[in-house]
C-alpha cells in the first residue's frame, strides 16, 4: 500500500507546503497553515517542459489555499522536474525542439508525446490519490478536483474520465486529436480554456474539445491573447470553479450571484 | 441641460434604490446606502420584453452594489418597462410572436428590430450618462462600464463603440448582423457571453461577434445550455470584471490572481 512520505516542510504567509513521494514520485501538498480539520483536495498538473513547482503552480495553489481554504496537491509527470528521461522521452524531445527551430509546426509531436506520457502518468495520479486520502486532513469521503492545462490537460481528460473521485475540472489549451473520446466520457463539471489567438492550437480545435465533454455543466473561457498570454485572473476564477463544486459551504464568502 | 429628476427612493439590504427621469426617460439608480463619497458607476441595459427593474436586473444591480461598491443605473428602453409603443414597435413586437408561434426563426425581426431600437437608445444613454456624471457622488472624471444581453447588447455594441466615456462593457447573446462593424471600433476590454446550445443564434455568429470586437484585451464565456439558461455565476464573474477595470483599488478586496 502506496503512503505518502513527508520529506520537507515550510510554512510562508499562512500556507504550509510540504515535500513528499509517493512510490518513489515527488509531489508536494500545499494546504492552509491553520483551519478546520479537513478541506476538500484539488490536483494540480504542470505544463509541458515545466515541474511541480514551477512558479505558476505556485501561484495558483496560493489562491487555491488562501481563497478557497483547499489543500493542493502536484507531483512531477514522468520525465519532468527531478525524474529521470526515458530515451523515448530524450527522442521526442529532441524532435519538438527541431520541429520549433525549424518553425515546424509542434502540434503532432506534442499530441502523440503528451499521450503516451498520460499512459504512464494516469495510474501515477491514482496511486498518488490513494495515498493522499489516507491523510487525516483529506480523507476518502471529500470531493475532488482536478486543474491542469496544457499536458496537465493531456494527463488529466483520460485521469477524469477514468477515476470517479474527480467531481470538477478545471481544464484547456490542448489538441482534441489524442482527448475527444476520452472527453466524452467525462460529465463532472468543467472550466475549460482556451487561447483566442493560440499559434500552435487552431481555434476550431479548441472549441471542439471544449464540446467533446458531456458535462451538462460546462463553460468555455476564451481569452485574446497567443498560446502563452493566458490572463491570471483566470487563476481566480478557477478558485471560484472549485469553490462553488467542492466546497458548497464556502461559496457564502465568495461572491457567485 | 437634462438633469436627472429623482422620484422616490427606498433603501434594503445596505442599497439604496432611487426612481429618476431624464428628460422624460424612467430610470433607476442603485447605489451604496454608505460608504465613500464617490464611487465608479456601471450602466446596465436589459433585454427584449423586459425593463429595467426585471428580477435578473435587480439581482446583477445588488451583486454590482454589494461586492463591487458599485453605483449602477438602468432605463427602460424605448418601447420597454413604463415607456409608450410607436406603431412600428406593436407591428415589429407581432411580427416576432407570430414568427415564435409558427416556430419559424427569430433572429431576423430581433435583429431589425434591436437595431432600429438602438438608434432610439443611443442617444438617450448619452443623455442620461451626461445628467448622472453630474451628481456629486458620481462625478465627470470617474470610469463607467456598460453592462447588457440581448437587447441590451445590440443597444450596447453602437453606444459602447461611439461613447468614449464607457471603458470597459460586459455584452453577449446577440447576432452579429448589425453589430460587428460596430464592434470592430470597440478597443475598452470586453467579457463577452454566449450560450454554447443557444437555439436561436446560431454558435458560429455568436463567435463571429467576440470575434469582431478590436479589444486587446476581451474574454468569451461559453456555457453549456440554452438560450435563457445563462447561469447566474456569471453575474459575479462580471462584478469582478467591472472591479478590475473600474475600481482597482478594491481589487485587493476581491480575489484576482
């Protein structure tokens, strides 16, 4: 049975972050310095070429914890931040950073690379839930929610539409070619966001991923802007997301009209 | 010079609530019972067959008030609330039940309709706003947003695109038809909204109007469901929107990321 280990811990500005692995995968578990007993548990997964804690993670499990009272929880996907590169990762690595220089399109190297790697990161991200609901601050019976973007979205369409225990998703800036099928199959609630004027993403392809899902609750944010220019107040909003579907009796705090 | 001639006034909930005209136009202005002298004002235009006290207004009017500190003013539209008919509004109001009852499509008489609507409505926004930014808790110098769906969106994209006074607009849920040329001229930053099922505007022209819109800075919000199914979230997500923009120094106040 898969626990998680502690291996570090800080507290700033009333957020106490913790280091930890889980069957030898690193994560960290952000959660509020001082508060009730248990608080609903949003996952987090990191961008393409990122980590755990690259400093949006950061950023957005400060607002999680600070404005929404949650705990949050991120692990390195395979081959990133401090976990060793397989050579298919070193081959498809290299191959994006030729198709880039080459001014080549990315999209087909990422579609079929983020894929197999959420072949490898979706039992991960179970594992990993096993383990954190065995810590008395979380607990089996809470909800859930999942936030990634980009190949946080490549991991977690095929993780939410596989595991039961994520009740809302915060999800985008991703191609429907590898996703579609998988996003069909998800119904829970979902935020999902797009780039207006994405260079790599076409638009039309955006929208029908964001149609693909079969929630009957679903809302689409498309922001002007190029691949990376994502506004950060969208970071708020997803507190806002979470907040209203995991923890109701919040939502009295948090305007929601 | 128009002046705006306060009527009654009521007071619930920390809102004040005042019934004015501005030459001879019915409105209503919803403000803080206390707080500072001075505070941005927001201009909320309603939909067809509404007027400006309808429930939905009242309640985005309170959220406005209440978390954003708000001074927030509507009038019924010409045709609309306490305000006469004209012949060619009756023959233009049957044509639309008469297209609804045989289920042939709306959109062409709404959109001929609204638009000669707007040519009324224009001007007398510009009327009212000049009266208002002469009461002392409003003021010449301070931001103004405009806020409007439906109808209030095909009188809002003309007003918003000639008034240089409004700095920021939320719209949506109208046909591009007559207002993309409009909204081509509009560069203040825009939430714009659209039901992803809308069964009477198409999906591919409510893309077309976000589209349209010259803002660097413009957000779309999708959501699953139909055309009067918007969901009341989005009222909230407007309040911080018009924070953002308008009122940056409670920002702090509201979570931003």
């Amino acid at each position: 049975m898969n626990t998680v280990q502690f291996t570090a811990g800080t507290t700033s500005d009333g957020m106490l972050e913790r280091d930890f692995t889980v069957a030898g995968i690193p994560g960290v578990l952000w959660s509020p310095a001082s508060g009730p007993e248990r608080a609903p548990l949003v996952l987090m997964g990191h961008g393409g070429g990122t980590h755990k804690k690259w400093p949006g993670m950061v950023g957005r499990a400060r607002r999680l914890v600070a404005d929404g009272g949650f705990h949050v929880a991120a692990v390195d996907a395979p081959g990133h931040g401090g976990r060793p590169r397989t050579p298919y990762d070193e081959q498809e690595i290299a191959a994006l950073y030729r198709a880039r220089e080459a001014g080549e399109p990315e999209g087909p190297i990422v579609v079929r690379y983020n894929a197999r790697l959420a072949e490898r990161a979706v039992p991960e991200w179970r594992a990993t839930l096993d383990a954190l609901q065995r810590l008395p601050e979380i607990g089996a019976e809470g909800p859930v929610g999942y936030f990634g973007l980009n190949m946080g979205t490549a991991i977690g369409v095929p993780f939410v539409a596989t595991e039961p225990r994520i009740t809302a998703a915060v999800l985008g800036v991703h191609w429907p070619d590898a996703l579609a099928e998988a996003a069909r199959r998800i119904t829970v609630p979902v935020e999902f966001l797009i780039q207006w004027d994405d260079e790599h993403i076409p638009r039309s392809s955006g929208l029908a991923l964001f149609d693909a899902f079969a929630s009957t609750e679903k809302t689409l944010h498309a922001n002007a802007g190029r691949h990376k220019e994502l506004p950060r107040f969208e970071a708020d909003s997803a507190v806002r997301f979470f907040t209203r579907h995991l923890h109701p009796s919040r939502t009295a705090a948090v305007p929601t009209a």
